[in-house]
C-alpha cells in the first residue's frame, strides 16, 4: 500500500483506540475507558492493523505487548496529539488577542494619523503584528481588489453592495499658500485664485479626486497646474513659492504653519470624511477585529477631544 493510501484509510477514532490500548497495555481495560465492548475495540485494532500492513500487537503470556510496529504507532500517536495540542494553544492565543496579524492599507493622507493609533494598539497587544501599507487612493483600491488587507482606510469608498464603508475620521481639504501671500480682509473665492500656478496631486490620488470633482461642481477652471506625486514634495513647493495646494488639513503639522498659511476660501474646506473600508464577505480575524474596534474608538477619542477644543476656543 502507498504511503497516502494508508494516512487516508486510517481513522482519528481507530489511532484513539489504538492509543489508549497502547497506554493501559490491555484490551479490557481500554473497552473500560472508551465505554466500548472488548470486540468493538478488537475490530477497530485488527482494521487499523490491515491497513498499516503489520500486526501492532502481540499475545504475551495471559496480555498483549506492542510488536516495534505498534510502538512506533503509539509514538506518532503522542507526536500527532502534541502537534494537535499545539495547535488548539495557538488558536486559544489567536482568540485570546496574544498573537494575530493584520494588514491594513491606507491612503497617503491617513498616514499623518494611522501611525499614532497603530503604537497604541501594539502597546496593548504586543503580539499582534500590524502590516500597514500607504498609497494612493488607486493603489489601496488595486490592493482591496486584490483582496490583500483585512482593512482599508479612503475617503470616497467605492459604491458598491459588497463592500462595507464606516466613516472614519474627518478629512478636510484646504488651501494653502506661501506665508506672505496676501489674504484680502473676506474669505476669497476659488475663482478670484484660481489664475494662480495651482499644485496638484496625481491622477489616482483621492485629494486629486475630490478637487475635480469640487471644480466640475463650481464650474471653475484652474489656469496653470502642476503635478506633484507627493503630500511632503506639494507643502515644500508651496513653502518655497511655486503656488498654491488644496490638501488634506491633516498633513499640516504644528512646525509647518511656519512655511506655509491656509487661506480662507469660500467653500472650503471640503469635506471628505476617511472611511474604514472592508468587503462585506471577508471574515475579520480575532486580530482583526480587535483592530477594528480599536480604530473606531480611538476615532470617537478623537471626535470628542476636537469638539471639546472648539468649543474651549468659543468660550
Ligand atoms: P490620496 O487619497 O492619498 O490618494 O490623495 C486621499 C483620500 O482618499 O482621502
């Protein structure tokens, strides 16, 4: 009999009755255990013998004693119970939040805010591993296609029934300028700015989504545009005077009010909530569960303490 042929007539019961023979050293005694009748045990040894080819047992005296066959059984049996064994301790972990792994992928805009969530939730589950990957909005959605992330964070999730969109966190647009661009007294107009060298995200980009889509609503035309892959590249070409940017509020940190301003422009900002995304029929792991949750309460964090600035600054 071929190797296979033999793993695929054995049976997990017959390798269960042949264990406990195998320990109690004794036919009687193992019908005691596993409430069977000795013959029923005797049936289940003799198929299981027939089909490793080789007696497992032998007659000793008034007993039985293992042949070297049935020891080397009774030893891959203990081996397959600990690779069991094994197993039910990693899927307790799994379950238990000890080990896990994630992947999330998250447009360009949401890694100024993901990374800060991302350390807290590996502070409290040092176990699990978290893959993030950033790109564009194109990109996020070739690797959601793809089905390669459990979660994935975007404005502007696609529509469509298969897929579940949460809204996430806030995502102003803005504009911004040079710090000594001059502002007039009222917010300005797109129109009155749009004669200006406007920088711009690349097609497939998100940001560059909502701001042609916001231009085909208002039926303004940009006059001079330039194209610049990157959040980072588009604040230093502001800084240094190319033009003006409409960007995410969120990739504006502290420090970078000192190189550039956000104007007040009517209409603005725009707003393109992130979602967390997921396809409605991809079972989260415990892992990513959990990671789910986490996000959406650590958005609810970040919700309140916003709404408790504003109003701290009204008072
Ligand atoms: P982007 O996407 O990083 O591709 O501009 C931003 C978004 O979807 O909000």
């Amino acid at each position: 009999m071929k190797r296979n042929e033999r793993w695929r007539r054995i049976t997990l019961r017959q390798l269960e009755i042949f264990e406990v023979v195998a320990r109690h050293v004794s036919i009687t005694r193992a019908a005691e255990v596993l409430h069977l009748t000795q013959p029923s045990v005797s049936i289940q040894l003799k198929r299981l013998a027939d089909t490793v080819g080789q007696p497992l047992f032998e007659a000793s005296g008034r007993g039985i004693v293992l042949t070297d066959t049935g020891k080397e059984l009774a030893g891959t049996c203990r081996e397959l119970q600990a690779v069991w064994a094994y197993f039910e301790s990693r899927i307790e972990d799994q379950s238990e939040l000890r080990r896990g792994r994630v992947t999330i992928s998250v447009v360009t805009t949401a890694k100024y805010v993901l990374p800060k969530a991302l350390g807290l939730f590996c502070r409290k589950y040092p176990g699990i591993e978290v893959d993030l990957d950033v790109q564009n909005r194109e990109g996020v959605l070739a690797r959601m296609r793809d089905r390669l992330d459990d979660l994935h964070i975007m404005s502007s999730p696609p529509v469509d029934a298969r897929i579940l969109a949460e809204p996430f966190f806030d995502n102003p647009l803005v504009v911004i300028a040079p710090p000594d661009h001059k502002r007039g007294a009222r917010p300005a107009t797109l129109e009155s700015l749009a004669g200006q060298r406007f920088l711009l995200r690349e097609p497939g980009s998100g940001t560059r989504l909502a701001i042609d889509e916001h231009l085909g609503k208002t039926g303004v035309t940009l006059a001079s545009r330039m194209v610049i892959g990157s959040n980072e590249a588009i604040k230093q070409a502001v800084a240094g005077g190319m033009g003006l940017a409409i960007v995410s509020r969120s990739v504006l940190s502290g420090s970078d009010f000192d190189d550039v301003q956000i104007l007040p422009v009517r209409g603005f900002p725009i707003e393109k909530p992130w979602h967390i995304v997921r396809w409605r029929d991809h079972r989260l792991s415990p892992a990513a569960q959990a990671f789910l949750d986490f996000l959406t309460d650590y958005a609810a964090t970040l919700r309140s303490s916003a709404t408790q600035a504003k109003k701290l600054r009204k008072a």
